[in-house]
C-alpha cells in the first residue's frame, strides 16, 4: 500500500498554528502545554456531550422528555472530570468577556479558534475585525494561555530548548501526513 501523499493533499494540509507561534517567539513552552490540556478536555468533554445526545431507545415525542439525573461529563474517566471542574471551568468562566472588536468575541473563543480548530492569527482578525498586524489576537492568546497554566498548576520548563517543537504535535505538514 502506498502512503505517500498525493500533491493535492498536501496543499490542503496547514501549518500548526500553535506550533508556529511557538517558532516566532509569540508563545512559550507553558502555552504550548496549557494549549494542549485544552485541547484535550474540549475534545473529551465534546465528545461526552455527544454521546449522551445519542439515544437508540424508542421515544414516544409528544411526551415531555424528563431529566435523566446525569450530566454528559459524568462519562469522563476521573482525571478528565478533575481537569475539567477544577482548572477548564474555572477558566473558561473567567475568558467569557467579551473583547473590543467589530464583531463579538470572547478570549474563549479564540482560544478555541487556534487550539481546537487550528485557524491563523490573520485569519482571525478578519473574522472578529480585531486589529490587523498588531498582533492583538496573540497578546489574547498568550494572556488565556497563561492564565489556564496559572489555574492548573502547569510549571514552566526552563530546561528545555525553548524552540523545540511540543513532543506528539508535528511541527510542519509532511509530518501530519506521516502519522
């Protein structure tokens, strides 16, 4: 079986953003980790509400559907429901305000933008009509990040090679496609 990648794959693929960051300096090693816990729990914690949103038992509809007594984050294994209560939540409460911009956006979300959905800075900006090349949406980015470390407890690594890529994430397209 050939696993190369057809041309036209590779120029749908896209940079890391996080990653690219990183390289430029924006971003330190302690983003990059509290990035990843994020990403992590939005993706266990999307993928219990899903589940729990899906029920194969037959249901009469013009009943009024009763409360179950569990919350889809009930299915998380315990570590994830420790991450989730104690270091997401919080977090995620404390970036609901709403930044200056034409359209309205939280830190939340762009935190979500780069981190869960991989989009550019520039992209973002045009998006929100945040402000182009002052490199608004990293100063955001990099003030979330910092407060989600500070909330879990995440410690910097000052012996590691503050350029080096994060370990597990690919630091350019070819290697996603290698995996």
């Amino acid at each position: 079986m050939n696993r190369e990648a057809t041309p036209e794959t590779i120029r749908k693929l896209r940079r890391d953003e996080l990653v690219f960051l990183f390289q430029r300096g924006h971003l330190e090693r302690i983003h990059l980790e509290a990035a990843k816990e994020i990403e992590e729990i939005f993706h266990a914690v999307s993928s219990a509400v899903f589940r729990a949103g899906m029920k194969y038992e037959p249901r009469d509809y013009d009943a009024p559907k009763r409360y179950s007594g569990s919350f889809p984050t009930e299915s998380l294994c315990p570590s994830e429901r420790r991450i989730y209560r104690h270091n997401y939540l919080p977090w995620a409460n404390e970036m609901r305000g709403l930044l200056p911009a034409k359209r309205q956006v939280t830190r939340l979300q762009l935190v979500i933008d780069v981190v869960v959905d991989n989009r550019c800075v520039s992209h973002i900006e045009r998006l929100y009509g945040l402000p182009r090349g002052k490199k608004a949406v990293t100063r955001h980015l990099k003030d979330a990040l910092g407060r989600y470390a500070e909330i879990a407890g995440i410690e910097p690594q000052h012996l590691v090679d503050a350029r080096a890529p994060k370990p597990g994430r690919p630091t350019n397209y070819k290697a996603r496609i290698s995996n």
